[in-house]
C-alpha cells in the first residue's frame, strides 16, 4: 500500500482496499471555537464511500457531493464533551469497509503567549526567506521537487530558509523591530520556468516547502519569537495557487477554478470591486481572471472550496500560534467571501490581527476595504481590520522627488493624510515606504542618503502599523538586473559562501553601518513612544515646502518638521502656537539638540526632524 510520506507525520493508514493520498486537515483540536470541521480525504475511487464514526462528541453532518469520485469531502460536528485523542473514520461501501483512517483530535495548547495580533505599536520587519539567510545548505534542493537552487540566477530560488531567519533574530531584534513578516512559506512546487522562490504559488497549502524547511521548524520559528517579545505575521493568499497544485491534476469540480479560456488573466484594476459604476465585464475580469498564466484562480464561491480555504487559515493559526495574516490580493477575490473569513477568523481568535493587501490608486479605493466604517454606500462591510496603505507610499515618493509648487512637494503627504475621515481607523492601517513588489526605497530616492532618511523618519511617526523591508536598514538598493529579483538581493552573509556579513558590524561598510544606526535609533526610540503608538495628530499646512505635524497624548508630544529644501529654514513658532504654548523645549531624538519652542527656531536642509516636546 502507497501512502505519501507527509501523512506519516499526522496520522496512521490503515487501508484495506483504497488509498488515501490527502486528508486535509491532517489533524485537529478539541475544544475549538466552532464546532464544525470538514475533512477532504483524496483517492482513486473514495468518492462513492461512506464515512462512518464512532467517537463521543464527534458526530458526520453531511457528505457532500463533488463531481470528481476521487475526492470525499464531509462535515463533522465537534462538540464540546469531544475530549482529545484518535478516532477511525471507517470508510464503507455497503457492509464493506473498504479503508480505515486513524484521525487525532489534540489537545489546544495553554499558551497565551500567541495569536496576540498586531498594532500601532509595533513595527513589522518584512522579509523573504529564499533571500535572507540560508541556515540549512541541505535542504537546498530536494529530490523530487520541481526546481532546485540556483544562486547565480537573481529570479531563482536561491536556498534561504526558516533555520536561516531563525538564527538571524537577534540582528533583527536588535534593529527596535518587534514583528516578523515573512512571504509565504507554503510548499511551492512549481518549474523552475515560473521561479517560485517567492512562495506565492502555493501546491499544498497544509504543507510548509521543503527548501524551507518542515511544519514543526515553522512552528518553533514563531515559538522562539514569541519568547524575544516579537510577533509572527504569516503570509496567505487566497485568490489562487501555483498551476502545479495537486487539485489541477484532478479537478474536484469545474467550478474549482474559473476558466483562463474565458475570462484570460486579470486587468489588475482593483478599484472596480468599489466602483458603483463598475460593468460586469470588468468585475468578471478582475475577479475571475488568473493573476499570470501560472497562477490558477480559485472561485471561492464554491462553498466546498470557501471552507476548505477558511478552516486552512484556522488550522495554521491554531497550529503555529502566529499573531496576524496578512492576506496577499486582496482586492482580487470575491468580497463577500472575504468579509466571511474574515468573521470566521477574527471570531475564533478576538486578539488577532489581519492586513489586507489593498493595491489601489486613491484613498477612497483604500478605505473601501477596511471594515466597520459606518454608511459605505454599497453597504460593504469588509470587517478586514487593517489595509496595506499604499497611498502613503505613493505620495511619499512623489513628495520627495518631484519639483514642488504650493500644491506639491510635501503638500502631497498633506493632501493624503487630510483624507483619513475615510478610513475606520488610519491608526490601524499598515504604512510602508516600499516592500517586495516595489522598487527598492534608496531606489526611488535616487540613492540620496538625505531623502532616505527623510522617508524612514517619516514612516516612523506617521500614523499606523510601520512596516520596512528587509535590506532597508544598509541602504540596499536595486540590483542591475531584469525582473523581480532586482528588488529581491540576497543579504550578504546569510550564504556560507559569502566574502562579507552584513549581520555584523565588521562586515558591513561604513555607509551601511551609517544607515544601519539610523534606521536601529529611530525604530529602538519609536518601541516607546506612546505618542506615536496612541496619540492624536495635528498638522498644518505645509508652507515653502515644509510640513509640520504634532503627534501627542495628554502626558506626552513629539513635534516633526519635514524640510524638503537644499537649505535650513526659519520656523515661526507662533504659528504652532496652540500646540506649542505649552512646552518650553524640544529634544531632537537623534542627536538631542535642544532647541526653544518659545521662540523660532532653525531646521535643517532635507531633514525630517524630530523632536520630544518638554515642557
């Protein structure tokens, strides 16, 4: 009897006739939040079989019916007299049973020291595992896997793994970060034609990639976080998987995945799911179109497929103990099905946090997507708790770049942020200054120390979850090389064979060393500054481009000033008057200059300045 090595790991086969290749979940717990669980099992001929159970609290519900007899899906009822242990799911044709399946129901862990979510007062440090750190040369390339490691090939997989972040963490703790983001791990076993090294092309989603590493080395990965006082935030993507999935091999159903011959791929227009106007033609293309030809698009409005995706998310929360999702795509699937995972989830676990990554073009797009805004006038209600907020990035670049009248310059991160009444609550919004699928932030700055440091201040005190890239902190730069891997460098270091470390002082240059204390001061000060996690925000117009803005509690205010010209400039403190009437000095966070806010005072050229207000 043939059984695949990965359920050896969860659960004990005993066959009689058929076998049983996949049975997602693998296991579960007892004593869960929703008492409903259903199981896929997946063989030749299991479609025609009966479930049978006989385990106190564990009782079948329904079967259901997929055309493809190789798939048997059914519901079960767990309820709470259900105690853990292992149970047979006997699998009958007539009298005949024809397959015996061992499954276990665990005990849920005592913990609380997971699933804790996210906010305003952490910072996210995003990372790739391919190209952080390769902790574990064996697992490289794996026999039997589709695409083995290719260093010399920027758009390859290049061998960075879990072991690797995991016995990097100290570098990223010490940088003030105190969560973890990490891009799918899933397994992601595509050619090496398409380079899935950035796991966005999930062929099992219950399965970490073995080039990664296993479920239970994830799982110890959040563990150890947990225990440095950093958070986990796991990366999903429910709009499609890679065209290598084991469901394209033998369809479960038609409906499974919407038809490439019709609808082609996407028009990548998000902003059409909150378009009042928006033709049916258009919303059909976005939301049944394929991301690429690799990328097979799931239709979650078949409910089999709904439940098999949200309970996916349940088990890896349960099982890993991870503290947020951030959900790739969002705005591409159905938004319906979307607010219901979102209610499953955030029901199931109140202290969890979940982004949305909401790639669109303006601020009233953006907040379309974060929930409990009361009067949308569709009626929407997302219940998505934070949204990726692109809109910071977009007008950052822009304020830092181009040429500034009255109405541009830092008048465009005005503009943005003056629109906030739109969002439920900005405070809980994800903002960034770039990630890995933009250009590289020094990039975009024309490799200009000055405004690199302006932006990493700003994307400190602004309002919001911040979230940098890896790299960010040396200053890295884009490759000179075509697609996506130019945005994706390895860290130098992370590979036995590398000449230098940038983990370390001594193997980074002095300009990373340079960028790299900036970035470790700015993000170590924000960890404590209530006025940023919590406080209000007052701003005022910027005038000659400048942009002052106040972040501030009752106990606590910080003052900023944004100077986006060539030379120092004169601030007229009186026009700051009401906020400022009550401090007598500020202290610079950077270097602690003391300065009179009684009076006027200098800033400097293209700086973003900071300043802790005392009274």
């Amino acid at each position: 009897m043939k059984v695949i090595s990965s359920l050896l790991l969860f659960l004990s086969l005993n066959a009689i006739s058929q076998d049983v290749l996949h049975i997602d979940p693998p296991f579960w717990w007892a004593q869960m939040p929703s008492q409903e669980l259903q199981i896929m099992l997946y063989g030749s001929d299991l479609g025609g079989l009966t479930p049978e159970i006989d385990y106190k609290g564990v009782s079948i519900e329904s079967v259901e019916e997929l055309p493809n007899q190789n798939y048997l899906v059914f519901n079960l009822s767990v309820s709470e007299q259900a105690k853990s242990g292992t149970f047979e799911i006997r699998l009958k044709d007539g009298r005949y049973t024809k397959a015996k399946i061992d499954y276990q129901l665990k005990d849920r862990t005592s913990d609380t020291n997971r699933n804790l979510g996210f906010d305003a007062s952490d910072v996210i440090y995003l990372l790739m595992p391919d190209r952080f750190a390769n902790g574990n040369p064996e697992n490289d390339s794996v026999e039997g896997m589709l695409e083995a490691a290719d260093r010399s090939n920027p758009n390859a997989r290049h061998g960075g793994d879990i072991k690797g972040v995991s016995d990097h963490l100290d570098y990223i703790k010490d940088l003030g970060m105190t969560a973890v983001w990490l891009t799918p791990t899933f397994e992601n076993d595509q050619t090496p034609e398409y380079g899935a090294y950035h796991g966005y092309a999930a062929t099992d989603l219950y399965k970490i990639d073995r080039r990664f590493g296993t479920n239970e080395e994830f799982k110890a990965l959040v563990e150890k976080c947990h225990s440095m006082d950093m958070k986990v935030i796991m990366d999903m993507i429910h709009n499609h998987v890679g065209d290598q999935h084991w469901w394209l091999k033998d369809l479960p159903s038609d409906d499974w995945f919407h038809d490439i011959e019709k609808y082609g791929t996407t028009n990548f227009r998000g902003e059409v799911q909150s378009d009042p106007y928006a033709s049916k033609y258009d919303l059909d293309k976005l939301q049944k179109g394929w991301f690429v030809p690799e990328l097979a698009d799931l239709n979650q409005k078949n409910p089999v497929l709904a439940k098999y995706l949200i309970q996916n998310s349940i088990w890896w929360i349960e099982y890993s103990g991870v503290d947020g999702i951030r959900m790739d795509t969002y705005v591409y699937p159905y938004k319906d099905y979307l607010a219901d995972w979102v209610a499953e989830v955030m029901t199931s676990y109140p202290t969890f946090n979940i982004v949305g990554e909401a790639w669109v073009e303006k601020v009233g797009h953006e907040a379309y997507w974060q929930g409990d805004k009361e009067g949308e006038d569709d009626g929407y209600d997302s219940k998505l708790p934070s949204v990726t907020d692109f809109q910071i990035m977009f007008n950052l670049d822009q304020a830092l770049t181009e040429d500034f009248g009255w109405k541009d310059g830092l008048s465009k991160l005005y503009y943005a942020i003056s629109q906030d009444r739109l969002y439920a609550d900005p405070m809980k919004n994800v903002v960034f200054i770039d990630n890995h699928d933009t250009e590289r932030f020094f990039t975009k700055m024309g490799e200009d120390e000055d405004l690199f440091k302006m932006g990493y201040a700003y994307l400190m005190i602004i309002r919001g979850i911040p979230q940098v890239y890896y790299g960010i902190e040396l200053m890295l730069a884009n490759d000179p090389v075509n697609g996506d891997g130019r945005k994706r460098a390895d860290m130098m270091g992370g590979w036995p064979e590398d000449k230098r470390s940038v983990f370390t002082a001594a193997g980074r240059t002095k300009k990373e060393n340079e960028a790299y204390d900036f970035v470790k001061k700015l993000t170590n000060w924000r960890k404590d500054a209530k006025a940023i996690h919590e406080g209000k925000l007052t701003h005022f117009i910027p005038e000659n481009n400048t942009y002052a803005f106040f972040r501030y509690t009752d106990d606590e205010a910080v003052m900023v000033i944004m100077n986006g010209n060539e030379k120092e400039v004169m601030m007229n403190r009186d026009r700051f008057a009401e906020i400022l009437d009550d401090y007598q000095t500020g202290v610079n966070v950077l270097d602690g200059a003391t300065i009179d806010v009684q009076s006027d005072f200098q800033v400097g050229p293209k700086q973003t300045a900071i300043f802790e207000l005392k009274k």
